[in-house]
C-alpha cells in the first residue's frame, strides 16, 4: 500500500504564493508521474500540473507561468510551487501518482488553497 500525505496549503492574499508538498511512503515502489489536480466548489476535479518519473512537465493553460512543479526522486516527494495567485485558484489541491509496471494510480486526501481578493 501507498500513502500520499499533502502538507502547504493554506490562506493567502491574492499575488501572494504558496508551495505545495506531497510525499509518497508505504512499500517498496517504482513512482511513474506525478501529477497535481484541483476541484474547487461546484466544478469538477481538473488537472493542474503533470511531470514524469524523466522530469518532463505540462500544465494547465490557466497556471502556466506561475505554478512550478517538481520532485524529488530520491525522497518520493514532489511539490508545487505556486505564484501570483488569484481568487480563481482556491480549490482543495490533489496530489495524484501512478506506481509501478501496471500505473496504479493514488489519490492524496487534499488540501486546501484559498486566495482572498
């Protein structure tokens, strides 16, 4: 089993930043990519930010140029830091992996991001 625990969200005033964690544990594994989604109140879950296990990244248009997302393959961590944030981005964030030959996808428990304007 895999545990992903998500820490860094939190309340923060529009232009400010806030840099999101998510560490993998459990068993011995082998992380595929790594990816961060978002669902804010009423709208369905969207991806925000992929990268693989080769550091390659994508984005979603709407964070393209203020949200970086990385990891770090040695600790099975991986972060987002996020910049120039606006009200639009409050969401409860979800760090997402897929482990192993047959991508078996883990879903963190969220945490929250809130912009006031």
């Amino acid at each position: 089993q895999v545990q992903l625990v998500e820490s860094g969200g939190g309340l923060v005033q529009a232009g400010g930043s806030l840099r999101l964690s998510c560490a993998a544990s459990g068993n011995s594994f082998s992380i595929n990519t790594m990816g961060w989604y978002r669902q804010a109140p009423g709208k369905q879950r969207e991806l925000v930010a992929i990268i693989t296990s080769g550091g390659s990244t994508n984005y979603a248009d709407s964070v393209k140029g203020r949200f970086t997302i990385s990891r770090d393959n040695a600790k099975n961590t991986m972060y987002m830091q996020m910049n120039s944030l606006k009200p639009e981005d409050t969401a409860v964030y979800y760090c997402r992996v897929t482990i192993g030959r047959w991508s078996i996808v883990y879903w963190g428990q969220g945490t929250q991001v809130t912009v006031s304007s």
